[in-house]
C-alpha cells in the first residue's frame, strides 16, 4: 500500500458511495465514517426492504461530506447506476470516491463478478477512483488469535492470498483499508482520518448521466459465454467420471 501522511489532507471528500455484496459490511463502515452507529440501519436488525440508495450528509473535519450506502448486490444492473446518480447531493459533487467493501477471506467467483460488471459501467477510471475497504476485520483477528497467533499482521494476509486475487486487487494500485467497525470512538477518528487522507491524493470520479449500454451488454454477453463453457466442462468432467467407475478405468 502507497504511504500516505496524515498532513497530506488539506481538502474535503465530497462524496464517497459504498459498493459490495450482501453483508459485505457497507452500512456498518458508512456508520464509522459518519461517527453515528445509526446512520445506517445493518445486519439482522435493518427494516431495509427497499433497494435503494441511501445518503447521509456529515462532517468530516470540518468538511462537508456525503456518504451513499447502497444495496447489497450480486448484480450491479442499470437501476442500481440511476440510484447512485439519484442519490448525489443536488448541488453537484466535486468528486466521487468508491469504497469497495470486502469481507476478509477468500474473494469468492461471485464478488470477482461483480467487481467486472462495476468495470463494465464505469469504465477503467473505477479502479483509479477506488479504495478497498476490508471489512471484518475484527473477527480475522480473533480467528487469528485462537490460532495462537497473538498479533496478526494484515500484511501477511495479503502475501497469502492465491495470485488471481492479488492480481484483481493490483489493478487497484493496492489502494486499500482495513477496518474494524466495531472500534472505540478515537480509533474510529484516526481510521477515518486516514481515509481522507487517502481519498484527497485521488482524483474523483465523474459519474456518466448515461448508462453505458454496450459495454455492459458485451460484458453480460461475455459472462454467459464463459458460464457456459465452465457448465460444458463440468459436464465433460462428470461424464468422465461415470464412464470410468461403469467401464472400471478409474
């Protein structure tokens, strides 16, 4: 990860919009960067039925900020993109910054997937306008303790994840932050502070008025070619192994 000083923070952050799948951690993480718990309802005991956005104005060291929480999806479709848009504050912001939620543990074929539709509709300009947030950071490191290991260190997580995700996470120039929402309040403020921090040497997104329909298209049209190719496999796959325990080749 780049080294960043906290004196490097000198302008506000005007929006940051919190991405990920279901229990990813972005209402929980959209609460610690507000420094209000009930800003955003979580877990079990979210009334959240509707899949729309949600927004909270906040200020942040003294700046004004907008936090956008999204739903939980596994498919990132044209009315999620109109909600985003719907949700930015009416004055304009002057930047945008995506927050990536991901769950500590192996990056599943599910998130990978809808990492690639979040590249199909806001082109390559995501990744440069991006920063992971690790969620569940809490519970890695209790796992880690009753493995004996007393203090854990995240970078030794990120040197044992399999090369396929090391890749997906380099095209994010190992921007990133770990985080536990669960924290104590001055350690909520330093956590949040480095975010900033992070966020002001970024350049923002400018968030298109139109979906873009091709590529997206041609990413769906992609997709389903190679679904359809692993399901092939996996039949080839299958029948191999039928025909060897009838025919005894096994």
């Amino acid at each position: 990860m780049a080294s960043y000083e906290i004196e490097d923070w000198v302008k506000p952050v005007n929006t940051f919009v919190l991405l990920g799948r279901p229990g990813s951690g972005k209402s929980r993480t959209g609460n610690t960067i507000t420094g209000c718990n009930k800003a955003f309802e979580f877990g079990f005991h979210s009334k959240r039925t509707s899949k729309k956005c949600e927004s909270k104005l906040t200020e942040i060291f003294e700046a004004e900020v907008c936090v956008i929480d999204t739903p939980g999806v596994s498919v990132f479709e044209k009315q999620d993109f109109e909600d985003i848009q719907s949700a930015l504050p009416e004055e304009g912001p002057s930047k945008i910054i995506f927050l990536l939620c991901v769950s500590i543990g192996r990056l599943t074929h599910d998130e990978i997937s809808l990492i690639n539709q979040y590249f199909a509709v806001f082109g390559d300009d995501f990744a440069d306008n991006t920063i992971i947030v690790f969620t569940h950071l809490d519970e890695w490191e209790s796992d880690m303790n009753d493995c004996n290991d007393e203090n854990p260190k995240f970078d030794s997580y990120l040197h044992d994840l399999p090369e396929q995700t090391k890749t997906i996470f380099r095209r994010f120039h190992n921007r990133y932050l770990p985080v536990n929402n669960k924290q104590k309040k001055r350690e909520e403020t330093q956590w949040t502070l480095k975010l900033m921090t992070i966020a002001n040497s970024m350049q923002g997104f400018n968030i298109s008025y139109n979906f873009p329909t091709v590529s997206y298209s041609s990413y769906l049209r992609d997709m389903a070619l190679n679904y359809s190719i692993y399901l092939r496999e996996m039949a080839f796959r299958c029948l191999r192994n039928i025909q060897g325990k009838v025919f005894g080749n096994d």
